[in-house]
C-alpha cells in the first residue's frame, strides 16, 4: 500500500477543491435537513493515496442511469481527502464501495402542541400503535392529528484492502472505513437529496462516530 504524508496545507487545499466542486450541486437547495450520520473506522487503517470505484451491488454501473451521478460526488468527496482514482485497477490502494437508494415508506405522525409536541412515529408493520420518540411510550392515535409518508434516501460508502489486485470478483480484503449517510423526508426522490447526503458524507469520511449523529444540512 503506497503511504501518502498530507501537510496541513495539501490537505486542506484539496478538501476546499473538492468541497467547491460539491458546493456547486448544492446551489439553490435552501431546505434545511437532519442527516442522520454513521461513520467507521478500523484502527488498523493505513493511510493510502488511490481507489478504485465499484458498486456495491454487482454490475450495476451498467445498468443504472443514477450511478454516474452518485459516482461523480463520491469521487469529488474521496478527492478532499487527498485520494485519486488509480491508473490502474490493481495499483489501487483501496477499493471502494458504493451503495445508495430509497428505502420503503412508513408513515411519520406528529402530536398537536397539547400533547408536548413530540414527534411520534408509527410502523405500518406494528400493532402496537404510535411511539413517542421523547419518551418512548405508546401514544393514543386519536393524539395525532398529522400523517405524512416519509421515505429514507441513503448513501453509503465504504473501503476495503484491494488485496487481490485487479480481479474484480474477489475484493475481500479488510473493510478500512465505512460512513452511511439518510435522509427521511415526504420525497421518494434520491436526485434530489443527492447533494444534501454528498455534502453530508464529505466531512466524514476515514473518520469514526462512536454513536450515530443527527447533523442540520443544506
């Protein structure tokens, strides 16, 4: 694995080339989201300066009109951390993983203000009724006067040793780093949020969260 030393100002003048480059998917998006944020880390990770990009699930660069999109932003994102697409496939430090799409709805209930104002949350798949996120509890329906259908928009990005060179059919080394990040709203659009989780993940790559965080994106 070829080691990479970044100075404070590399570093930084990379991850600003690269956040501009992000930045301009995010012009005119004024909406305000919570992101909720996953990321991982191995104490065992080297530093290391190439990738190779793939799709977590197999073969679907070919056949999904979304990936070079989702692509174009995680190599902008991988970019602010001082990493480049390898010359070639074997040379690659790293291998990374793409995945994204939007998960099923559930339905999203919130109580008037004379019940606390809390945020609760039913699934269509329980019987148990509405929970209260604040303090867990059950919830009459008859409290909840609105109903909105959210669905979960997800990006995940994850790292592994590219320990079998280019043979693309058995990339299983180590897993280095992982960051997943979602967005729950009423839009079953992912293009939409694609800049919103972009400028989300970028912060948080080769990083760790010991628990996951909710963040206020744009």
């Amino acid at each position: 694995m070829h080691l990479f030393r970044k100075t404070p100002f590399i570093k930084h003048a990379l991850r600003a080339l690269a956040l501009c480059a992000v930045a301009g998917w995010l012009s005119g998006c004024a909406t305000t989201y919570d992101v909720k944020v996953t990321a991982l880390r191995s104490p065992e990770a080297a530093p290391c300066r190439t990738y190779r990009l793939v799709s977590a699930v197999e073969g679907r660069e070919t056949y999904d009109p979304q990936y070079p999109s989702v692509a174009a932003v995680v190599e902008q994102a991988l970019a602010a951390h001082g990493l480049f697409a390898a010359s070639r496939p074997e040379w690659a430090d790293i291998v990374v993983k793409v995945d994204f799409g939007v998960g099923p709805c559930r339905l999203k209930k919130t109580a008037e203000p004379g019940d606390g104002g809390a945020s609760m949350i039913y699934y269509p798949d329980k019987s148990s009724g509405p929970i209260s996120e604040s303090t867990g509890t059950i919830v009459p329906a008859s409290a909840l006067k609105r109903v909105n259908v959210v669905w979960e928009k997800r990006l995940l990005v994850f790292a592994r040793e590219n320990t079998m060179g280019g043979n693309t059919g058995c990339d299983s080394g180590a897993e280095l780093w992982r960051v997943e990040v979602a967005i729950e709203d009423s839009t079953q659009s992912f293009d939409e949020l694609l800049p919103v989780l972009a400028g989300a993940m970028v912060d948080h790559i080769d990083t760790f969260t010991d628990t996951d965080c909710i963040e206020r994106h744009k």
